[in-house]
C-alpha cells in the first residue's frame, strides 16, 4: 500500500521532470571545411574550397549565371549558423543562402526561400523563383546598416520552424517572418549561391545546424 509520503515523492517528480527544458538538439557542421561530402553542384568549374570556405567567382570576370551549391539531404525545422563574405566590383555583386529549396528540373535555378546577402539585400529573406518579385520582406535601411560588415566576415543565423522565420545578421534581427500560405513546403534542401552577371567572388564557411523537432 503507497503511503503518502511515497505519494508526495512521486508527484514531485512528475512535477519537476514537466518543469525541466527539454533537451536540445547538439549543433553539427553541415560542411567539413575540406571536402564537398553531403554537397552537390558545379564543382568542376564554379565551387571550389579555399582555407575552409565554399567559394565562387573572381574579380576578373563574370559570373555567367545564377549557381548553387546545394545539400543532397533535405532537412525540415532547423536552426543553421553561418559566416559570409562578398566582394565586387561590377553587377549584381549578390549571393544567399537557400533553404526549404529544391533545385528546378532542367535548369541551374532551385525554388524556395533565400537568406539575401549582398546588393543591398543583406539580411532579407527572398523567395527565388517562385513567387513574383525579388523579396519577400526586407529589414529598413536603418537596421540593415546597423546589421552589415561591410567587406568583412558576416555571421548570418536562420531559424525556421514551421511557419515562422527568424533571420539575424551578425546578432541583429533582420527579419520575423509568418508565412501564410499552406501549399509553401515547410522542408527541403540547403543550398549556397553566387548570383549571375556581376564581377564577384562569395565564401560560405562554419555552416552548423541544430536540427529542431517538427
């Protein structure tokens, strides 16, 4: 027979267990810094690894279209970090960061959302090559100035889970973001780009994901 001190000692531990932070997921690198393992794309003539980064382009001449680098594995809600450089002289001097993606059969496109960095757009979410117009949602100029080192290493941060997305840039929010429409996939692949038609050079390096519950 449960006596009540049993009984006392048994609901508190069901009450501090409901009281304790579920644990998270551990952050692991979605790239090895030295080889495209886990990675698709271009990479006898566009992608290439310098000193640990993905990288593309040159200063010299430019970059004929839209390219991406992306995952093989497609992932669903998830948290990723990141650190991007860009440089240009001339064009669209513009990269970003795809995710919940998938690349368009018979083109060099992919569909779905796109962490925007570069051309101004720094910090932008954008959805490439589905809907109409470049951007979904922009930060204002004063928070993107606030937000860009300019010419420098950039730390971007994604949160997606389920409909709501978070984007920060270099520990600024740029971007808090519900999307609305059900038919939008909610899962999909990471991919890396370097935009057309500019004289420019982009790196993406210490690319880690904590992928979080559904």
């Amino acid at each position: 027979m449960t006596t009540m001190s049993t009984l006392r000692r048994i609901i508190t531990g069901i009450v501090l267990a409901l009281a304790l932070p579920a644990a998270q997921a551990e952050s692991v690198p979605l790239f090895d810094g030295k080889t495209f393992t886990g990675w698709e794309g271009d990479i006898t003539q566009t992608w290439r690894i310098e000193e640990g980064a993905f990288t593309a382009g040159n200063l010299e001449t430019k970059q004929p279209k839209n390219d991406f680098l992306a995952t093989t594995k497609a992932y669903g809600n998830f948290e990723l970090t990141l650190e991007v450089k860009i440089a240009g002289t001339e064009g669209f001097v513009n990269g970003g960061i795809q995710f919940w993606s998938e690349r368009i059969k018979d083109s060099h496109e992919v569909r779905g959302f796109q962490a925007d960095f570069g051309a101004g757009y720094d910090g932008a979410l954008c959805d490439e090559s589905r809907r109409s117009g470049r951007d979904i949602v922009r930060p204002s100029n004063e928070i993107h100035d606030q937000a860009l080192k300019k010419d420098e290493w950039n730390v971007y941060r994604i949160r997606a889970e389920g409909p709501h997305i978070q984007l920060w840039l270099n520990g600024v929010k740029t971007i808090d973001y519900i999307e609305k429409d059900p038919a939008i996939p909610l899962k999909g692949h990471f991919a890396v780009q370097i935009h057309g038609g500019a004289k420019t050079q982009i790196w993406y390096r210490k690319l880690m994901i904590e992928e979080l519950p559904d």
